[in-house]
C-alpha cells in the first residue's frame, strides 16, 4: 500500500522534472551544435539540450533533445557562408519557432562560437527574444583563435556587440589562451578541446540549479548573481593533494583561459565537488580564498555536492560576475588589436601546426 510520504515524494519529483525543464541550454550554429552534443554524451541533468543551425547536414549528425533548422527559405539549409547577417535573418525567418522553443523558459544558457555566420548571427537574436520572454539568458562563448584571420575576427566583434546587449551574463573564452594550457596540440583537437572547455562550463552552471546537492542554490540566489551582471569569467580547478582547498580554488581563480582581473567584482557562484571526507575547514579555506579576491561586499553563493566514490578530492568551479572592467582581451578588440605580433603569430602557427598564408 502506498503511503502519504511516498505520493508527496512523487508529487514532488514530478514538480522538480518540471522545474528542470525552464532551464535550457541552445547551441547556434556548428561550434554551439557541437557542444549541445557533448553534453548530451556527457548525460547532463535536466536542461533541455536545444540546437540551432541553418545547415541541414549538421543538424542531422547533432545529438539533442530539440533541433531547429533556421532560414529554410533564405539559407536552403546550406548554411550561413561565414556571415553572420545571413544567420541572423535565418533566425529572424524563423523567430516563431525559436519563440515557441524558449517559451516557459526561466533561464535559458547560449553557446556558440563566435566569428561564424550562423552561430555568430543566430545567437544575438535568440538572446533578444529570450529577453523580451523575461528570461534570464546566460551566453558563453568562444572567441576564435588569431590565426583564423582579421575577417573572422570582424564578424566575431559584429556579433559580440550584439550579444552585449541581450544578455544578462557573457563569459568569453579566448580559443587562443588553450596554448597555454595545451601546446603543440593540432587545430582540430584544439577546436575540440575548446568545445569540451564549453560543455564543462556550462554542465557546472546548470548542475548548480538541477542536481541536488549537500547545500543547493536556488533559482532566485541565482538570478542575484547573474541578472544584468554584464561579463562574467569562469574558471575551475581540482586537486587530489594533502593541500587539496587551497590548491583547487587558486587552480580555479588562475586558470589559463582566464583573462580577467577579478579584484573588486561584486559577486560570485561557488560550487564545490568533493569527497565525503572534505572539512568545514576545507570549504571556509575555498571561501576565504575567493572572498579575498572580491570586493568586500561582495555577494558569494556556493553549492556543494559530495561524490561517494572518490577519497581526498576537491574541485571548485567559480563564475565570478559584476566585473569592475570587461575582459582585457575584449577591450584590446575593441581598440582595434586584431593581429599578433610576428613572434607571436609564428609561434601559434608552430604549436597548432597550422601555416596562414
């Protein structure tokens, strides 16, 4: 016979798989349809996995929960041509599906990489829609790496600015800063690895609100945080050592991909991953450590989640918002340093193994 706790048990699982599902994550174009698929072969926890594209063969070969072919009419599913105004009429073409899509939505979560047609010129106008909704829009992107051109870099600006404004939070991450952390690694694995470093971030931010944890952050912590919080920058770090808090939190705060001074900012999402045998005294030397970066006011929200399977472990992710400036690469792009330096250009061709001509 089932009982009164097992029937609310299951009213409220069945409230919570709702709840999960206004959270949703869209990829535009192929860099952003890529990541929709590595998270959906990663097994992600509640969001519903959207992917956007104006080329049909792609979209065919994409793992997701929902696919949208965009400008059927204008693009013929061909594709975009590496120009974003075409993708952003595709999407405009289509801007009752997309609508129909983010619909119902509390949060949605963009990606896609910039300096494309379609991910580039899709992606502003999802994230104005979205806006419109009265959703909470999250994008995190990448930037692409010098050696694919000036032109490329143009149409990355173009989308940049349109995106700045239909967002709530955009974190960008510079494709050329994986050198630092991957070098001699061939462009195509580079391209990979920065859609892994894409799903990773954005599998972190959603865990925080869908999986349920030892101390959770709800939906309205959340939006504290992020709403109109302009740029943002995320960062993670793990450790397995005696000193495991400490090292996993400054991994996270001086992780190569982050180029942002975080001095001052004014909040911050904390979420810890640890074993069962983590200290208090582990979680106040993670906290004192991002607290000491942040303005003194500043407003931390952590959530923690243990792993029953793992012995001396720790692994912090921070998404550090309300920036005191945007991004020192973003405002290098913007003054027009578009180009390396010869020394600079020679040695990224050296370790991608690529040749510009």
């Amino acid at each position: 016979m089932v009982n009164d706790t097992e029937i609310f048990d299951k009213e409220l699982e069945e409230y919570l798989a709702q709840a999960t599902k206004r959270i949703k994550v869209i990829g535009c174009g192929g860099g952003g349809s890529n990541t929709i698929s590595t998270l959906y072969s990663m097994g992600i926890e509640g969001p519903e996995l959207i992917a956007v594209n104006t080329d049909v063969r792609h979209l065919l070969i994409t793992k997701a929960h929902k696919k949208i072919l965009v400008g059927k009419q204008l693009t013929k599913g061909l594709g975009a041509g590496k120009d974003p105004k075409v993708g952003e009429e595709a999407a405009k073409e289509s801007e009752q599906e997309l609508k129909k899509a983010i619909e119902g939505s509390d949060v949605i979560f963009i990606t896609c990489g910039l300096g494309g047609g379609t991910g580039g010129g899709v992606a502003p106008v999802v994230a104005e829609i979205a806006k419109k909704m009265g959703t909470l829009v999250i994008a995190i992107c990448t930037w692409p790496f010098s050696v694919e051109g000036a032109n490329i870099w143009d149409n990355a600006l173009y989308s940049l600015e349109k995106l700045e404004n239909n967002v709530d939070l955009l974190v960008i991450i510079p494709n050329d800063k994986l050198q630092a952390l991957y070098p001699n690694i061939p462009l195509m694995q580079a391209f990979k690895v920065a859609d892994s470093l894409l799903a990773n971030a954005l599998k972190d931010l959603t865990e925080l609100l869908t999986k349920p944890g030892y101390i959770n952050v709800d939906f309205a912590d959340f939006r504290s945080i992020v709403a109109g919080s302009g740029y943002g920058v995320f960062g993670v770090g793990e450790s397995n050592s005696e000193n495991k808090a400490t090292e996993a939190v400054q991994r996270a705060l001086n992780n190569p991909l982050v180029d942002v001074d975080a001095t001052g900012a004014k909040a911050a999402l904390v979420r810890i991953v640890a074993s069962p045998d983590v200290t208090p005294t582990d979680i106040n030397k993670i906290l004192d450590t991002v607290k000491s970066v942040l303005d003194p006011k500043a407003k931390i929200i952590q959530g923690i989640t243990f792993e029953e399977d793992k012995k001396n472990y720790v692994r912090v992710s921070l998404t550090i918002t309300k920036l005191k400036a945007p991004p020192s690469f973003v405002l290098g792009i913007k003054s027009g340093e578009k180009e390396l330096k010869p020394e600079e250009q020679k040695k990224l061709e050296s370790d991608l193994g690529i040749e510009v001509i």
